[in-house]
C-alpha cells in the first residue's frame, strides 16, 4: 500500500508541475515583456509555422508584423496574468510567459478566432 500511495503521489506532484509550466509563469507587469520577439503564428499565410514577430515597449504597447498584417495593441497584466488586443487584425485573448530553459517565450492564444502565436525574445 506504501509503494502505491508513493506513486500516486508522484503522479500528483508531477501533474501539477505540468500543469503550472503549461499555465506560464506570473507576470509582474507589462515592463516584464518589453523587447523584441521573434517566432511563428498559426495559422498563417504559409502554414501553421508562418514567421511572426512583435515589439513589446515597457508601457505594454505592442506591434505585430506576420504575412502582410502589421497590427498594433496593447498588453495588460491583472493579478499575474496577461490579456492582449491587437487592431486592426482585430485579435485579443490570453499572453503566457514560459520560461524554456531559461529563455523567456510568450504564447498568444486569441478568445474568440483561431490564431496561437509562439515567440522568443531576441537579445
């Protein structure tokens, strides 16, 4: 019975720690994600790995460039978590910070359409 408990508690631990990388990591404030962004979006123009790239400043303003869209938006950041909007492709949902390794990489899943971007920051 020891030998079962044990595994099913290493079950248990081991999912929450999935689970907490698959949530991302607390976001302090949009500061946190200033920088320049390199990755892909899907779907896109070419497929689901179709180059994407955004600029983040300090104040959470944002500028996406992917296919021939160029968007602009903001990013907010409320109780550890973050929300973004982009116009005039007109896109918003939920920003994740995962730390990969120890290199910082942010997903962007839209709410409401189809659209899930994946990005590294650039030195």
């Amino acid at each position: 019975i020891g030998a079962v408990a044990l595994g099913v508690a290493l079950m248990f631990l081991g999912a929450c720690a999935s689970m907490k990388a698959a949530e991302g990591v607390r976001i302090s404030s949009p500061a946190e994600l200033a920088g320049h962004w390199v990755g892909t979006v899907d779907p896109g123009r070419w497929g689901p790995a179709t180059p994407f790239q955004m600029t983040i400043t300090p104040d959470g303003s944002l500028t996406a460039l992917w296919d021939s869209n160029t968007a602009r938006g903001t990013i907010m950041v409320r109780d550890g978590r973050g929300t973004f909007q982009m116009h005039p492709v007109m896109h918003e949902g939920t920003v994740r910070l995962l730390e990969d390794g120890g290199k910082p990489q942010l997903i962007f899943d839209d709410t409401f359409q189809r659209f899930q971007a994946r990005v590294v920051r650039q030195k």
